[in-house]
C-alpha cells in the first residue's frame, strides 16, 4: 500500500468521529487536501474555496451523514458480537474477561469517505450501473468446456507443484471444493497487478479483463505484466468503452485480436471528475501484445464452483455496488445483511465487474469469505480490495457475487510451463501438428506448409500479422486489424457524430460477433473456418545458443 493510501486511512478513522455540518465542513477540506483535489476544483490550491469546491463540500456532507449512519449500525452489530462472545466463553480466574476474545473483531464491516464522498449518486450510478449481461448462449457452451479446462489445469498444476506447494491434499480431485486449502491469496502467489482507479469512466468490464488476464498469463510464465485496460477501452468496438461492457465480450475481443498490449505500451489516462472520455484506438500501439488468452468460460452459480475456479487462477466477477454499504466499504468482511443482488432493478441484479482474487475464513466472526479486487483505486476498502461473505446461493448471494463469473483461458503454451520439456520443431511452427517428426519429414513438412500458405497470402485467402513483444518474448498471430475493424465498423460505432447508445446498434454488433463466436487465435480462412484454439500454440523466437 503507499504512503498516499496509509494517510488516507489514518484521515479516513478520524472523520468516523466526525458529527455535525460544521465537522463535516471541516472534514471535507482535509480530505481534499489529502486527495489533492484543490487543484482539481478550483485550478490551483491559491483560488480555493471556489463555487465548485463549495458544491462538492454540500455532497461531501450529505455523503458523509449517510456513512455516518452505516458506522452506527455496524457498530451495533459490532456490540451484539462482543455481548455474544462475552456472554459464552465467561470470565477468566481473576473475574476479568479474555480481551483477546471479546475486543478483537476483525470481520466487523467498516465503513469511511473514499473517492465516491464527493461524488453525487448520480455520478456514481453513471460510473458504476453499465455492466451489460454476458450472451445467454455462451453459458451452453462454457458447460461443454468445463471438463476440459479442469483437465488442463489438473495437468498443469502436476507440471508446476512450486506455485500451490503443499497447500493442497494429495488424494482425489486437485480441485475439488472439499480438497481445497482453507485459505487461498494470489497477492501472495504472484499475478495480481496494480489497483487501478476507474473514476467516473464505466469501464470496469475493461479493467476486470485485463486484471484477470495478467493472472493467467503469470501462472503460465512466472512473469508478471501489468496490461492496458485503456487499450481495451479505446479499441474495442462490441463493448461500449466508459458507457459500458462486459468482461465475456472482451475476452472475446482479446482472442480475437491476439491479446492485450502492455500498459506501459497504451498507458491508461486518469479518470477524474472531467475526464471520462476516451480517444480513438492507437492501431499500432495495439498491435503490441504483453499477454494473450485462447479462450474464456462461464462458471456455473454456485460457491464450490467458484472457489476452485479462484484456485486455479483469478476469475472475473460481478457485483451489485449500488448500495450505500458497498460503494463506503473501507474494510471487514461484507455480508448478505450488507450488500444483497438489486432486486429493485430485477433483471439487472448486477452492474460492477471485479476481479476474484482469493478466498478465506475469518475466526472471530466463523465466516468464509472471498476476497475481491476493485478498480476504485487504493483509497476504497482494504487497499483495493473487499473481503464479500459466502452466504446465500445462486441468484441470491451476497452482493450477487455468483450471478456471473468468467475465467479466461490460456491453452496454447501448456508445453512451456514444463521446465523439462525440450524445445524441438513443434515450438517454432505455429502450425505444427501436434505429432512426433523425424528431421527429414519435418523439413519436408515445414517447405510444403511454406509454399501453401505464400500461395495463400498471394490469393488474399489468409491474412496474418506477426508481432513480438517486448515483455515476454513470444509471438502472437493477430488478424487483421483494418478487416477487423471493418468488419465491427469501429468508426461509426464509436467515433460516428451521432452517437448511438441506446444499445440497439451494439446488440447489432453483438450478434454479428456472436455469429462467429468461436474463437480464432491467429489464422483467418475464407469463411472464418478457424482451427480448435486448443491446437493454437505461440510462436516461440529462435534464440541463439551458441
């Protein structure tokens, strides 16, 4: 956590205290200062107070009266555990009670001002309500996937026993629920990147996408990466940028185009309170790939499900965050009393992606929770992230954390995370089949398939873009982008004069995406008759030995 984060939440214990309009006055001005949002309001810190900076005192306050009032109730809360454990485990021999018992409560839900403390409810709802539903047919076919995902990574996980060590049984299933470690953290594994925060744009289908990506892609190659989720944002043409998305169509959107580029390639802009607009794609910045997946799958609803998903890597997840609790969450462990799917605005029980991190249990309350990751910045919850209950089921869990998970896959270099494999022809021919070669016919094979696909090229059968990334290595296959684009119409989609968002013309979209959803990770054919993702292996760069 930085320096910045740690004052924060000093600040942040302070203002609990704080009652009244003149003590919220007085808070605001300090939390401003901490922030640095006198120059944000009023142009420099010398024109403060300004009639901006007044106005957002006045939403500060009110902001303030309502958390203020989620700190008493949970304190209530807090009293009745602390009578409970005082109540059963009695006193000790001196006739004073066991303060390790009854003092510590660390599951008790908190409650402070964050970035939202400033910020009308329209605002927020602007920023955070835009998740739109992943297609209904894509649960079918993750269903059909599932077996052999799971047994990918059952084979994986034997390949690479140094990242879960000894934390699970050796008997049965490696990633049956009941076989599972109590307590799972990939912040402790590696594979978890930077918190970002969104501001106003509601584009957090974008940053849950690239977040859950990186983890995929350090388990694979121990080498961690922090992508772009503007490049997403700017370029993708199915998902609606800061107005909206879904993390199933940009996964879909990073197979189709080979990957997704490194933040440090397409740096992410901040999103304050005047900016949550973004630019047109940087074609050739994003042609640079940092990471890349084959493929995604849907979870099914249900909390076992999840946490093996959570296990083997981290997962995309949706929330309600609409509620009070959530949107002034500042630590503890969220329960279903506190945050519950939105049934007022039934169908939608969902609108904010996250991103699955770990899972654990908590002691003193007797409660398993899961922990999350936000893109709200490092001022929201604990540091980041938010410890969500497992209680409820279904459509009905806490905050409708099993509505919709999604887990992005990476097939393609299962060979590579064998320290033992040798390299051979296979390794540096994306389209090699997957078959023992002696050196002859190997040669043979590699001069025919050269003189077919130069043919192919001349006859603008089959279109390809090679490109190498800086950060790891590895060649991905991309289509091409001016087809791509064409094919989306990118330019009127999202850069026309009149812009469309009623949703109509990117359901349009949707569904000429969805005609050829299966997805195709390097080669374009006539017919977009593209092979098994699972036979998709990186182009690996020969490297001298000598």
């Amino acid at each position: 956590m930085t320096a910045s984060a740690r004052t924060a939440q000093t600040l942040e214990a302070s203002l609990s205290a704080a009652i009244g309009e003149r003590e919220a006055f007085e808070a605001f001005e300090a939390f401003a200062t901490t922030r640095g949002l006198k120059r944000e309001y009023c142009g420099s810190e010398k024109a403060w107070p300004c009639e901006e900076s007044e106005r957002r005192a006045k939403i500060f306050a009110e902001n303030f009266r309502v958390l203020s009032e989620l700190e008493a109730t949970a304190s209530l809360g807090d009293e009745s555990r602390r009578h409970h454990h005082h109540h059963n485990d009695g006193d000790d021999d001196d006739g004073e009670r066991d303060e390790s018992k009854s003092s510590k409560v660390s599951s008790r839900v908190r409650f402070g001002p964050n970035l939202w403390s400033v910020r009308t409810k329209e605002e927020f709802e602007k920023s955070i309500g835009t998740l739109k539903p992943s297609p209904t047919e894509e649960r079918d076919r993750s269903k059909e996937k599932k077996d052999g995902w799971r047994r990918m990574h059952q084979e994986f996980l034997r390949r690479n026993e140094d990242i879960w060590k000894n934390e699970r049984s050796s008997e049965g299933d490696l990633f049956d629920a009941e076989n599972l470690p109590t307590h799972w953290d990939w912040r402790d594994v590696g594979g978890v990147g930077r918190v970002w925060e969104q501001g106003l744009c509601g584009g957090c289908w974008a940053f849950t996408t690239a977040a859950a990506v990186e983890g995929v892609h350090y388990i694979w190659t121990k080498e961690p990466v922090t992508l772009s989720p503007q490049m997403l944002l700017e370029c993708d043409p199915i998902d609606q940028d800061c107005v909206g998305g879904n993390m199933v169509t940009g996964y879909q959107y990073a197979v189709m185009k080979g990957g997704i580029s490194a933040a440090g390639d397409y740096p992410v802009h901040p999103y304050t309170l005047k900016t949550s607009e973004v630019g047109p794609c940087r074609t050739n910045t994003a042609r640079k790939h940092a990471a890349s997946i084959d493929d995604y799958i849907i979870l099914d609803n249900d909390w076992k499900d999840l946490k093996s998903a959570i296990y083997m890597q981290p997962v995309s997840v949706a929330v309600n965050a609409l509620g009070a609790p959530f949107r002034f969450y500042s630590g503890g462990i969220l329960t279903y009393d506190d945050c519950q799917p939105d049934w007022n605005r039934s169908p939608n029980l969902i609108n904010h992606a996250v991103v699955a991190v770990g899972y654990g249990h908590d002691d003193d309350s007797d409660l398993d929770y899961v922990i999350i990751k936000n893109s709200w910045g490092e001022n929201w919850g604990e540091g980041g992230y938010a410890r969500i209950a497992i209680q409820g089921e279904a459509y009905n869990a806490t905050c409708g954390l099993l509505i919709e998970a999604v887990a992005p896959l990476k097939l393609s270099n299962l060979t590579y995370a064998d320290p033992d494999y040798i390299q051979g022809l296979d390794d540096f021919i994306d389209w090699t089949p997957k078959m023992d070669v002696n050196t002859v016919g190997g040669i043979v094979y590699v001069v025919l398939t050269a003189v077919i696909l130069v043919a192919a090229l001349s006859m603008g059968v089959l279109t390809v873009i090679s490109c190498m990334t800086e950060d790891d290595g590895y060649y991905y296959s991309d289509l091409d982008y001016d087809e791509y684009d064409k094919h989306f119409n990118v330019k009127d989609q999202k850069f026309g004069s009149e812009r469309d968002l009623s949703g109509l013309s990117v359901a349009r979209e949707r569904s000429r995406f969805e005609a050829h959803s299966e997805p195709v990770t390097g080669l374009e054919y006539a017919g977009r008759s593209g092979r098994d993702p699972r036979d998709q292996y990186d182009v690996v760069p020969v490297r001298d030995t000598l």
